[in-house]
C-alpha cells in the first residue's frame, strides 16, 4: 500500500487497523511469555508459595515436594494456559483481518466467536486444574493429611463473563452481516 493510498482511507479506518496489527504483535507477546512465566513459576516458587496459590494452608505439605509432584502439578495448570493460548490465537488471527480491513467479514466474527469460546473453556478449566493442584501437592503427605481445595474466584467469574460478551458480541455481529448480505439481495 502506498503513501498515498493510507493518507485517502478515513483516520477511523487507519487507526483501526494500526491498533489491530499492534494488537497481533500483543497476542504474539502473550504466546511466548506466558507460557515461559508459567515455566520459570514452577521451577522457581518455594514449596509455600504453591500451597498457597492453591488455595492451601501454608503448611499444608508436610514434606519437600518431589520434582514428580512439581511437574505434574505444572502440567496440570498448563491446560487452562494452553486453552487460554488457544483463544488467543484465534484473537491474533481475527486482528489480522481487522489489520488487512477485513472486518465484518464471516471468516473475522467466527475467529472472534472462537476466541471467547477458548477463553470460557479455559475459565472452565481453571477451576479444575486448581482442585486437581491442591492433590498433587500434597500427595506426599500421609493418609488423612492429604488436601483438595475447591474454590470458585472472582478471576474466573470475569472470565466467563467477559467470554460471554464477547461470544454476545460476535453473535450480533454475524447477525447484523447476515441482515445486511440480506438488504443487498433487494438492491
């Protein structure tokens, strides 16, 4: 695209896809680092550190933790990430279109119906990947000292209501371009 060319699209429609390809470097960020953060999380944090963010008492593990248990339990908590990951994939594909301006496009508002899909499943997820930590980190506890936290946090609330919006919004979307594919057929 030329000079010229960018300068003769509204600033609107510029603006729109310069935030939609800053957008696609973000979701490129967000692939990378989180998984790392996640890796460098397990391998660094003390043993009270974990059984806290699990939601357990701080002296809920009785004994070292054995590296079984510490990679396990990161596995375990990397399938909301991975589900999570997948969603924004689907964002980083959708601000591509948005980039190259192909917004109200068919192919843009199912990448965005399926971003908020990703994200609900991996709010989802989280919830038992939280119960399913609290085992593992305390399976090297004794019979009848072993623990599972189940808990539902507000992060997960916000989650699933932020995946419904979207999906809402994405829905009215496809609604309103299907309505308009419609008014040009009687033109």
């Amino acid at each position: 695209m030329s000079r010229s060319e960018n300068f003769s699209r509204p600033p609107i429609q510029r603006q729109l896809r310069r935030l939609s390809r800053v957008m696609v470097w973000a979701c490129w960020a967000l692939l990378v680092l989180l998984p790392l953060a996640l890796l460098f999380y397990w391998v660094t944090a003390s043993d009270t550190e974990l059984a806290l963010r699990a939601n357990l008492p701080a002296q809920a593990m009785q004994a070292p933790l054995a590296t079984w248990q510490r990679v396990a339990a990161g596995l375990v908590t990397a399938i909301p990430l991975a589900l999570m990951l997948t969603g924004v994939w689907q964002a980083r594909r959708c601000f591509n279109m948005f980039a190259r301006g192909q917004v109200f496009t068919q192919q843009a508002t199912s990448l965005l119906g399926r971003f908020a899909g990703w994200v609900a499943w991996a709010a989802l997820a989280s919830l038992f990947a939280g119960s399913a930590t609290s085992v593992l980190l305390t399976l090297g506890n004794p019979p009848g000292q072993r623990h599972v936290s189940i808990g539902i946090g507000s992060d997960q609330l916000l989650t699933l209501f932020f995946a419904g919006t979207v999906w809402l919004m994405a829905s009215v979307i496809a609604q309103g371009r299907s309505l308009a594919e419609e008014n040009e057929g009687f033109v």
